[in-house]
C-alpha cells in the first residue's frame, strides 16, 4: 500500500495552498490515488467540501460505497451549497436506482450553474464511473454545449473514449487528450495524460509532451515525477535522478516515489562498468539514506525491504543484510508475485559472506530455477534477464570457491539457457571440468562435502562395480579417484567441441593434450601425444614467418618437453634428441632437456 510523506504543507500560503489541491485533483485524473488521497487528507481545511468530495470519488474508485457516502455527506455539511458533494451523492444511485429521478436530479444541479462547464463535466463523470458510457457522453455534449472549447472536456472525451474502447481506442483518447493542448497550451494535465498513453507507443514523443508541459507549467511538479519515472525505467538513472530531484522540492511524495528514488541510485551504481568503487560506494549510501526514510514510514514496503538487502550485499554489510533478507522474506508479495532470481542471488551472497557456502548454493538454485511464465508478459524479459545474472552470480561464487566442478555445471545451464554454440563458451566448460580433474578433486574438504552430500556418487560410478569399490573404501581416495575421472572427461568432451568449432586453431589441441595427460600421467603411454603433436603443427603453421609470439612459445616449450621424454622413454634417441634440442632453442635452461641429453651423453661414456 503506498504512503505518503507531506512536509510544510500547512505553513504555505494560501495561493499556493489552492495549487496544491488543483495538483491533487489532477493526481486523481491521472490514476494516482494513493497521492491525491494525501493531498486531500491533508488540506482538508482549506477547502473540507472539495477535500471531502474527492476523497469520496477515491473511496467510489475503491468500491468502498459507504466510505464514499460518508465523504460526499461531510462535504455537503461542510457547504450545503457546493454542488459536486450532491453529485457525489447521486452517482452512488446510478446503478440500480430510478434513472429519471436520478437525470432529474442532475438537471436541476445543472440549472443552478448553466454556464459552469466543470459542474457539467462531473456529471458526466458520475455516469462514467459507474461505465455508463452512452450517459456520460451526453452529458460530455451538455458540457460542449457550455464551451466547447474548454480542456477539461477534452480530458473528460479522451477518458471516455480510453474506458469504453480499451487498448484499441488509446489513440483516438490521445487525439483528445492532445486538443486539449491545442485549446489552451498551458493546460499541463492535458501534456500528462497524452504523455501516458504515448509512454509504451512513442516513449520519445511522451518524454518530448512532459518536456513541453514543465517549459509552459516550470512548478507543475507531477511532470517532473513523470519525466523522472521514465528516465529511470529505462536505465538512464542520471536523468531520472535529475527529474525526481525537481519533483521532491513540492515536499509532498509517496513512498513510491521514494523507491523509484532508491532505486535509480542503486541501480546506477549496480549496473554501472564504468564507475570507481567509491562512486558505487556513494550510491549505495544514497539509496539506502533513501530507503531509509521510506521505510520509516512504511516499515512494510516490499520493494523497499528487497533494496534493503540488496544494498547490505552490495556493501559486504553481511549482518545488517541478513536481518534484511529475514524481513525482506517475511513479506507477502504483492498480488502473489514471484520473487525475483536477484532477490534469491543477494541472499545468497550474504550467506557466502556468512561462511554458509552451501546454503548459499541452494539459494542461487532457487533464482536460477524461477519461472518467467509466473510474471505478466510485461516484465518476463526482464526476469530472463535476471535469471542469467544469477546463473553467472552462482557461476563467480563456484570459482571463487574453488568448486570448479559446480562452476562447470553452472556453466552448461548458461550454455543451454543460451543455446550456445561458441568456442569460447566451450573452453570456459572445459576450463571449470579441467581444474575440478586436477584441484578440486585433490581438496579434501571440497571432496568430504561432495561425498557426504551424495549427489555425485551415481554420476561419478558408472558401474556397480565402481560403486562397490567406492564403498568398501572408507577414506576419500577411491571416491577422488572417481571424482577426477569423471570430471576429466567432463573436460575432454567440451574440448572436443572446441576442436570442432575452430579446427585450425592450436588451443583446443592444447587443452586436449593437458586433459589426455591428465586421465593418464604416465607419459611412456603417449595418451597426450598426438594432440601436441597436431598442436605444434598449427602453431608452426601460422607462422610461416618464424615469428613465434611469447605465449606461442611457451606452448611449444610445454609440448617439446613432453615429446622429449616420451621418446627418450621409448628409447628413441633420435627423436628424443630432436625435441630437446627444440626446447632448448626456446628455454636454454630447459631442465628436462638438459637432462635427457646429459643422460645420453653420460651413457656413451
């Protein structure tokens, strides 16, 4: 539910006091109800038959009746000759009462202000809010009647056009919303409400009509807010920031307004690639002196709780952020929606923070698995978009844990989510499954984890045979055994798509000569042999020139040495021979070269 925060509204004068109340009129002509409410509820005593009337059609708007009535009563006790509280009170009777005596009671109102098109106007509105269009447009003639130029009309045109056509009619309401520009160019709720229709069709056009609206009406607050809220909901926070900083010096907002606030501060300093530490560091403190005073007022507020720990995981405020996402948590969602895949990602950063690595996971499975089917058509791109952030938020956390293995399998739902087929993606894959062969199969508490959780024993045993062995062994080495294994092959396989993806390239055959050398050291087997061979061929090849870069070198180097001592295994001098002196043209201080050489050396002694 929104709140409202109003500062030095009753200190003003009284010019300024009756803007005000203009500008809550308008925040109920555009739909804000919670904001007009406010400004009513607060001014009551400037104009209590106004006041009461309006909250009566926010109350009618509501489908609270009772309240309704009461409201229009209070405002005909309060000025028993204001006539918008006696229209109030036949509205309510629209449906379901006489509809002569209910015509005949407008008409006499009518009589005692022939030439006041706004009586006219809330006639019709009283027909109109109860959908009974056909009513409301005659009484909209009756106020054309009156001045058929008047811009209120032209609103009054638009919104029953907008109601009784829906979607398909949105255009012929913005014709109408826009003569009301035409008519009186000062007319800033005209600017408005076509900006609104234009926001989803023509966002430039809309941004350009509240643009115009504030150079004709410079104090028109509600322009500002709008100007802000479509800056921020698409990414340009420095506008946004910019625009609701104009809107903020009315003092009156709703803690909506605040979010959109800490929102466009968090998401500048979030989103930015640009952006120093300390910047980030001072946006963060922004957004949260924000969510701050919103939350004093709404203790409850659901977006402003999930900035709350988003900042806390942000800023590394681990404690803070875990109370935050217990509260953050303890909070219906509004109309059941979902949480959001970054609502499980930063809690689980708080838990990473909190040494609770595998609570942390779960969390991170969870925003990975959220369906976007379970949120409106509007905003299931965005959730997508979220989902493979937190993919690769789970994917960063996995490395920096040294699980490799997990990274590797939150590498292939990115690749799948992707339907990826790049090298680059498949040397990431090979990279996670390779060092989980080679480090993280050799951790000891990474590897008890694994073991104790379960879930990897079907995987890695894939006969049970190889189950029974790891079973009758009670320490970690025929588990790890296994492990590696499996993830070396893991690894073999993404390599072998790198092959296929770049089959003139050297790197995959690189990758496949360590992952061959890793299932099996023993280098007189070869396993790793003719991948370094096909490797030095690619290298050498393209670079006809003789011009080796460093790296390629290096590469070379590793190759050179492995090839050295295979054959010098096999007992091939000649070869064996070959391949050291290579080594040792790119590293004179090749031990494993100079080795072999010495041993040949020595033994024709």
């Amino acid at each position: 539910m929104k709140k409202i925060i109003l500062l030095s509204l009753l200190t003003v004068s009284v010019g300024v006091l009756s803007a005000q109340v203009n500008l809550g009129a308008d925040y109920y002509l555009l739909g804000d109800y919670a904001a007009a409410k406010a400004y009513f509820e607060k001014n009551m005593s400037a104009n209590p038959a106004e006041a009461n009337f309006y909250l009566g059609e926010i109350a009618f708007k509501e489908n609270n009746v009772a309240a309704a009535k009461s409201f229009y009563q209070k405002g005909q006790q309060d000025d028993p000759a204001n006539l918008y509280n006696k229209i109030g009170l036949l509205k309510l009777q629209i449906k379901g009462g006489d509809a002569k005596a209910i015509d005949k009671g407008f008409a006499e109102i009518q009589k005692t202000a022939k030439k006041d098109v706004n009586v006219a106007v809330a006639i019709s509105r009283a027909y109109l809010d109860n959908k009974k269009y056909a009513e409301a447009t005659k009484k909209m003639e009756d106020a054309l009647k009156i001045n058929k130029k008047a811009p209120q009309v032209c609103i009054l045109k638009g919104d029953i056009i907008h109601a009784e056509g829906g979607m398909p009619k949105l255009g012929d309401a913005a014709v109408q919303y826009e003569m009301s520009n035409t008519y009186d160019s000062n007319y800033a709720l005209g600017y408005v409400k076509s900006a609104q229709i234009y926001e989803t069709l023509n966002p430039n056009l809309a941004l350009e009509l509240l643009k115009k609206c504030t150079e004709k009406n410079p104090n028109y607050l509600i322009a500002y807010r709008e100007i802000g809220t479509m800056y921020i909901d698409r990414g340009n926070y420095n506008m946004g920031i910019d625009a609701y900083k104009k809107f903020f010096t009315g003092n009156a907002y709703t803690t909506n307004d605040i979010e959109k606030m800490a929102r466009a501060y968090f998401s500048r300093a979030y989103f930015s690639k640009d952006a120093s530490a300390d910047q980030k560091h001072n946006d963060y403190v922004q957004a949260q002196e924000w969510v701050s005073k919103g939350l004093a007022a709404d203790p409850n507020h659901y977006v402003l709780n999930r900035y709350n720990m988003y900042i806390a995981a942000e800023e590394n405020n681990i404690a803070n952020g875990l109370k935050a996402a217990e509260k953050f948590f303890s909070i219906p969602s509004p109309n059941n929606t979902p949480y959001l895949p970054s609502d499980y990602g930063h809690y689980a950063q708080l838990l990473l923070g909190n040494n609770q690595s595998e609570l942390a996971f779960a969390e991170f499975n969870k925003g990975i698995a959220v369906d976007t089917t379970k949120f409106d058509v509007k905003t299931r791109s965005e959730v997508a978009k979220l989902r493979m952030a937190t993919m690769q938020d789970a994917l960063k956390a996995a490395v920096n844990k040294k699980n490799f293995g997990l990274a590797a399998e939150y590498q292939q739902q990115y690749m799948a989510a992707t339907n990826s087929e790049d090298a680059n993606n498949y040397y990431a894959l090979w990279q996670y499954y390779y060092n989980a062969g080679m480090t993280s199969a050799n951790d000891s508490v990474l590897v008890t984890q694994i073991r104790s959780s379960g879930k990897m024993i079907d995987k890695i045993a894939a006969s049970p045979a190889a189950k029974a062995e790891i079973n009758a062994d009670p320490t970690l080495v025929t588990f790890a055994k296994y492990l590696k294994q499996y993830y070396l092959q893991k690894a073999d396989a993404a390599v072998d798509n790198v092959i296929r993806l770049l089959p003139d390239g050297y790197t995959g055959y690189l990758c496949k000569a360590r992952t061959q050398h890793g299932l099996n050291d023993k280098i007189e087997d070869g396993a790793a042999k003719p991948y370094y061979e096909q490797m030095v061929d690619k290298i050498l090849a393209a670079s006809a020139d003789g011009n080796v870069s460093d790296s390629n070198k290096k590469m070379l180097l590793e190759a050179y040495n492995y090839l050295c001592y295979y054959y010098y295994s096999k007992n091939n001098r000649d070869q064996a021979t070959l391949y050291c002196n290579k080594a040792l043209e790119i590293d004179p201080n090749s031990t494993n070269a100079k080795a072999i050489l010495d041993a040949y050396s020595n033994s024709r002694r």
